[in-house]
C-alpha cells in the first residue's frame, strides 16, 4: 500500500505528531511519501531518513499579530494568498495522481492535499477557530468555512478524547461537523514515558515560527543569566528548537542544545520535574503523555495557544503566563504546585487506531 502524507510547517508540532504514525506505517509495510518543507520536513528527514519519499511543497504563510485582533486582522488579509496555496495544493495532488498511484492520502494541517477518488484523512484538533472575545457567530462561521474544506474527507482523527478535552473548545462542543465524520483517536506524542530518574529540575524546550521563537529565546537567556539556577544546586537543560543549528554549549551551568532529536528529547522530558514550553497542542499532548507540571508560554497573537494556555490554566493543572510577564524564578514555583498535564488513552493507542482506520480506508 502507497501513503501520501502530508504535514503542516507551521512550526515543528505537526511534524512531531505525525512522526509516530509515519513510522508505524512503515512498520506496517506501506511505502510512505512525505509532503512538507522548511524546518518541519528537515525533522522528518532526520528522523525517517532513507525509509520515506520526500516531497518538498510550499506550506501555507502563518499569520501572526501580537494580540487576537491583529492576529485576525492579518489572517483576513491573508486569506486570498491562502486560498490561492491551499488550490494549488489539490492541483499539485491532481498531477501527482495522474503519475503515480496512492492508495491513502493523510493531511496533517495541509488542507489541499485531498482528493475524492483516493480514500482521504486529515489529522486535525483545531477545527473551531477561536475568535475574538469568543463571538458566537464569527465561530460558526470560522467553523463552517473550516469544514468546507474537509467535508470530502472519509474520517478527521482527532489527537483527543471526548474525556479529557486537552483540546478544550478547539474540537468539542461543535455545531458544524457531524459526529460521524469524526474520530477521537486519543493522544499523539512523539516522546513516552520512560523509567528514568528525574535528575533534572528544569526543561524548557523552545519551538514555533520565528521571529517569535527567536524573542522567546531571548528572554529565556536573559532570565537564565539573572536568575544563576546551577548557583542554587538547580540542573536546568534547554533545548533552542533549531534543527539547522544543532550544537551544545554551557552557559552558567546550564547545558544548552541547539536542537535535540525525538530520543533525546523524551529523554529530557521523562528526566525533568518540570518542563517550559509553548502552549502548542503538540506540546501539551507530549507533557500529557509522560504526565509532566509545566510553566506554558504562548506564542504572542497565535489565538490557539493563548486559548489553550488560559484553558488549561482555568484548569488549575498548568502554569500559563505570557512572554511579555514571564519571570521564571516566581512561574517554575507556581507550576511545582500543580498536579501537571495527564491523558487517559496514550500515544500507542492513538497511533494503533489511526492506522487502522487509514489501512481501512473508513
């Protein structure tokens, strides 16, 4: 069997999702072309190697602002640009088909990469959009255009469960999508649990576009340097999120990796006591997979992370604070205080279930 699957460049969470069930694809038998680009394909090329095809396609341009309204106000100018990629992208479908058979295509936040005649699925947890102040209408219609675009589709896995709602309001408690056409498959992490001694009292892992990532690199350094936490007995490690930079330096006691691959990055979350992150949903669903207590950091005027922080902060698990306010000292002693991130159905569930319904086809 032949996939072509698709993932999303809007930072390295789709990539890291998709990754493990890329890889139990293959284990499988089936022969898999990944579609990506920019640092996203560069992971996957890391860490699947020869065993994928690779097919570099310009992604959609992610929009930011530095609040939810010049996020929107943005996003609405860019929606001809967008439309116009995410055309293309079932034109450059089109012509692939019309060279070379695929039995399944799967999408992973690259919405044209479909098409009617091959059974097609698309990993999503964002299918509400949340809007401004949470106007009613704006949301219906956000999630109605979002559905447009995937009603052809056989099944939406969602990386959730009705349970747990890691997800919030960005996959439950919808009006538009038929429960049918969805699929609560449970958690999707790239790193698990490991039996491994908890010998380092902080992690903080850097991800996302730049220049945010880049900000928050800045801030991080800057806090690290006043705050001296190896001065206090603390073992603090961080990894800067850079696959095209990977190196290692010590800064005032605290190891620095410019990028760290999928082992050695479980490794460091399964180490760690507490971990400082980006409120992506890939992020959560990896601290809820090894069940960690976070300090999370939204990227500014990306509205899903700022909705995700505040939800999980609402609910008293996590420690949400935004760039601008973020004082790690005080934040890292409020989130040891939380009980952390916890999901009852895990990574090798949610990969197993995926898989059959895409070898299904249904």
């Amino acid at each position: 069997m032949r996939v072509l699957y698709a993932v999303g460049s809007w930072g390295l969470g789709h990539a890291t999702r998709s990754l493990p069930v890329i890889q139990a694809l293959l284990e499988r038998g089936v022969e898999v072309t990944v579609v990506c680009t920019g640092r996203a394909l560069l992971l996957l090329r890391q860490e699947l190697m020869e065993r994928c095809e690779f097919l570099d396609w310009p992604d959609v341009p992610q929009t930011l602002g530095r609040s939810a309204l010049e996020f929107y106000a943005r996003s609405a100018l860019a929606i001809p640009h967008m439309l116009l990629v995410m055309l293309r992208e079932r034109s450059w479908t089109e012509n692939l088909l019309r060279r070379r058979r695929f039995d399944r295509i799967v999408s992973d936040n690259r919405y044209g990469v479909q098409h009617p005649a091959v059974p097609s699925f698309h990993l999503a947890h964002s299918l509400r959009f949340i809007a401004p102040r949470r106007v009613a209408l704006l949301e219906w219609l956000l999630e109605a255009f979002n559905y447009r675009w995937f009603c052809g589709l056989r099944r939406i896995l969602v990386p959730d469960t009705p349970e747990d709602r890691l997800s919030g309001d960005l996959a439950h408690r919808l009006r538009v999508f038929p429960p049918k056409l969805l699929a609560y498959i449970g958690v999707l992490s790239r790193i698990r649990a490991r039996d491994l001694p908890q010998d380092l009292d902080l992690f903080v892992t850097l991800s996302g576009p730049e220049p945010q990532r880049t900000m928050l690199e800045e801030v991080i350094r800057r806090q690290l340097a006043a705050w001296r936490p190896a001065a206090t007995g603390l073992r603090v490690v961080v990894a800067l999120g850079r696959p095209e930079a990977p190196h290692r330096e010590e800064v005032d006691g605290v190891e620095v990796y410019g990028y760290l691959d999928a082992r050695a990055q479980e490794e460091m979350v399964n180490r760690a006591h507490l971990v400082v992150a980006r409120s992506g949903y890939s992020t959560i669903m990896e601290l809820a997979e090894v069940e960690r207590r976070a300090v999370l950091v939204p990227t500014p005027g990306q509205t899903e992370q700022v909705y995700l922080a505040a939800y999980h902060e609402r609910r008293g698990t996590i420690r949400a604070v935004s760039q601008s306010r973020l004082a790690l000292p005080r934040d890292v002693a409020v989130a040891a205080t939380r009980p952390g991130l916890r999901a009852r159905e895990k990574t090798e569930v949610a990969v197993r279930r995926a898989v059959d319904l895409i070898l299904a086809g249904s």
